[in-house]
C-alpha cells in the first residue's frame, strides 16, 4: 500500500515535469523561430495571436491532424519504433536533472527533481547516445535513399563525438568526485568555485558534443536541406514527424544545455538578490543564455562535411580531453 | 537509494505512453484520404530506380566504428578512476597518478598507431 502511494505520488510528480517540458518546448519553437527570424532580418511568425503568440499551439493542431502516411516500402513497426526511440530517451534525461535544492512547502519536502541516483550523469549520458538510435532507425526504416543517407551521417556524427564527449566529462567528474548532478553542483560553490574555470578544455568539447548530439548547425549532416531532402525524416508525416523535432531540437537542446549549466556554470548558485526564488531564477538564467548561445552558433555558421566532422573530433577533440585529464590531475596533485 | 530508480521506471513508463498516446491520437484524429501515390517512397517525381535502399552501402567509417568501440570501453573504465581521484590523491597520490596513467598511456599509444595507420580518415 505504501509503495503504491509512493508510486503515485512520482508519477503525478512525473507528469507534472512532462507537461511543464511540452509546454517549455512548444514555446522554445517560437523562441527559435523569431530568433532565427530576427538573424536573417525578417520578423518570424507574426500572425496568429499578438506577434505570433499562439502560433506553437497552432503548429501542435495542425500536426496532429496531418494525415498519418505509412509508405509502402517501410519496415513498418520500427518506422513507428524510431519516432519513439528519439522522444522517450530525449525526455528521459530530464528524469535526472535537479532543478534546485530540496525545500519545505508547509512542512512538506517538496524536491524539485524526479530522481537524485548517484550515478546521474552516466544515466543522462546513457539516454542522450539512445535517441541518436532513433535518427538511424527512421533512416533505416523508411527505405528511401535520402533518409537511408541521412541516418548513415548520423551514425558517423555518433561515431565522432560519442568518444571526446565521455572522455570531456571525466574533468569534471574528478574535480566533484561524484556521479550525482545535485552533489556536483553543490561542489561549485562561489562565483570562482564553477566548473568552466577549471575546465574550459573539457566546456568546448562538450558544447562540440551537444552540437552533434542534437543536430545542429555546424554538425547537421543529417538533414542537411540542400542536398538530403529532409534528410532522416524525408518519409514520416504527421504526429511521427512532430516527435523528431520535439525531441530533438527543443528537449534534447534544453536538457542538454541544463547538464551543461549544471556541469560546468555552477548550476543554481548565485547571489540570494530575488529571495526565496533565486536559486530558480539563477538555473533558468544560465539555462537559457547556453541556450540562446546555441541557438546563436545554429543560425550563424555554415555546415562542416561529415567526414570533417569526424575527423575533428579524433584529431583536435580527443587529444584535447587527454591533455584536459592530464592538467586536471596535475592541478588536483598539486593544490591538495 | 531505491526509489530513485523506481522514480525513472515510473517516468520512463509515463513517457513511453504519451509517446505512444501521441501517435494514436494522431491516427484517431486525422482524416483518411488514401491517394494511389501516397505510399510512394520521395524521389522528386520520377519513377524509382530501384524498389530498396537496401542494399549494400559503402560505408566509409567502418575502422572508425570499432574504434568507438574499444575507446567507449576504455571511457567506461576510466570513470570510476575518476570518481575516487580526488580522495585518494589525499593519501597516496602517486599510486592512483601512475596507475591509471599507465593505462591511459596504452590507450593512446593504441589512438597514435590507428592514427599512423591511417584509421582515423575518411577512407
């Protein structure tokens, strides 16, 4: 009976955080799309609602009600597999991320995060290399040569950055001297107690990483419009289109930059100047300028090809993650 | 300790039906106009070569594919190392510095072999 009750009180917790991250997503889209409006002087949607307010609710109807096309050729059952392969990986990472310190609401421990297990970060590592198999399966599934190609890229992205991303994260892990995200924020304390201080080799290596990871900009080879079509996703329609972007472009970006603020920006540390909320504001703040930075490199720079892409990251980025473990050790040897 | 992992299998679960509640609704509730093109495979409008992509590929990154391999391995064993580092260099700090540098030093003896080798460009 007990465990029931615990169950259902993650569970409404659980929804409450997937509903919070839809919502979140659906107006990162808008963010995104008078961002990148903005970037090539034009003023983005404009129309429905005041300034274009509503348009991310128009968008989701107008998904959703898209004709469900299954081409004749597919591999059916994981062409349905691979649009659930990227999204529930995606949002699973969100599953480890503290938001903040546990706090007491009316003597109840209310915790701002699903899960605090000691192994957190191999956890969201785990899930972030999972929903790249959805991108490869879609290309795969659908049976056409655009998608086909474009999954192929993907696999050699993967194969790119999959090894300097582990090796960038052992910088971190052995200045905290833990696997769980809330201990190894809480282990940068003070404006100069962050991460990205000690470790800049390790943040350009990780952002390198969240670039390809997700599929933006300078690293995707996988849709790229001019030559693929669409690239992996040239065949899919309707809700099974929707979910790759979602997962992508939105979660994935937003999670991902969270683990990035929470490894190396200090994660809600910072001044107590809004009272009781400001550890929130702070997480929110940091979240969302990585974000926009990421935003900011996508709409600006052209696109690496893909046999560059891997070959810096194991020509410049690996060598770069070895040198960062070796200085890391040293100044942790030295400093006592 | 437990109910951590019990907290992910819950959202896990949850996640995975509305996934999967998002794709039926979908099917539920867009209209059914079937086409006789409408399960044709893209290929800008003209007939299609041939009836699959599946066939065999020539792939250029096979050596770089089990390369990932070993060196995901070797990151997978120097992450514990990496967890107690900052403990043990307190009481013994040339033991855990040479142990695992020689470890990593075979590694990349390994990484500047395949590197001679040509294995890390696009072949």
């Amino acid at each position: 009976m007990e465990l029931l009750a615990v169950i259902i009180g993650i569970g409404i917790k659980s929804i409450i955080f997937i509903i919070g991250m839809f919502l979140l997503a659906a107006y990162l889209t808008l963010v995104e799309r008078k961002f990148a409006g903005h970037v090539q002087q034009r003023p983005g949607p404009l129309h429905v609602g005041f300034h274009g307010l509503l348009q991310p609710i128009a968008d989701a109807l107008k998904v959703l009600t898209k004709e469900d096309i299954v081409p004749n050729f597919v591999d059916k059952y994981l062409f349905y597999l691979a649009s659930l392969m990227a999204f529930v990986p995606a949002i699973m990472i969100l599953a480890v991320i503290p938001f903040g310190e546990p706090i007491t609401i009316f003597g109840y421990e209310v915790k701002p995060y699903i899960s605090d297990v000691n192994v957190g970060l191999i956890l969201a590592l785990a899930f972030g290399s999972i929903s790249i198999y959805g991108v490869i399966f879609a290309g795969w599934a659908s049976n056409s040569k655009y998608p086909m190609i474009g999954g192929l890229r993907k696999a050699a992205v993967l194969i790119g950055y999959e090894v300097a991303l582990g090796f960038a994260l052992v910088g971190p892990i052995m200045l905290a001297g833990t696997f769980s995200l809330r201990e190894i924020v809480e282990a940068q304390q003070g404006f100069f107690g962050a991460f990205i201080w000690y470790q800049p080799l390790a943040f350009v290596v990780f952002l390198f990483s969240i670039l390809a990871e997700t599929g933006r900009t300078p690293f995707d080879v996988q849709e790229a419009e001019a030559e693929l079509v669409a690239g992996y996703n040239t065949e899919y329609s309707g809700m099974k289109f929707g979910l790759f972007p979602l997962a992508e472009w939105y979660i994935a970006t937003f999670v991902l930059s969270a683990m990035a603020v929470i490894l190396f920006f200090g994660g809600w540390n910072g001044p107590h100047i809004f009272g009781a909320v400001s550890p929130y504001i702070w997480f929110m703040l940091k979240l969302f300028l990585v974000f926009m930075f990421l935003l900011w490199v996508h709409w600006t720079l052209p696109r690496y090809r893909v046999d560059q892409i891997t070959e810096i990251a194991w020509k410049v980025m690996l060598p770069l993650t070895f040198l960062n473990i070796f200085i890391t050790a040293g100044i942790i040897i030295i400093k006592g | 300790m437990g109910e951590g992992y019990l907290a992910i299998l819950v959202f896990f679960v949850i996640s995975t039906a509305l996934g999967i509640g998002l794709l039926i609704l979908n099917r539920l509730i867009a209209p059914k106009i079937p086409d006789p093109l409408e399960g044709y495979p893209y290929e800008c409008g003209v007939p299609l070569y041939d009836k699959t992509s599946w066939t065999s590929i020539d792939q250029k990154y096979y050596l770089l594919g089990l390369l990932l391999v070993l060196f995901d391995l070797e990151a997978a064993f120097v992450f514990p190392w990496a967890v107690v580092f900052k403990y043990i260099a307190k009481i013994n700090a040339a033991f855990i510095f040479t142990e695992m540098f020689l470890f990593l030093l075979i590694l990349i003896l390994g990484y500047v072999y395949a590197w001679k080798k040509g294995a890390l460009k696009w072949q």
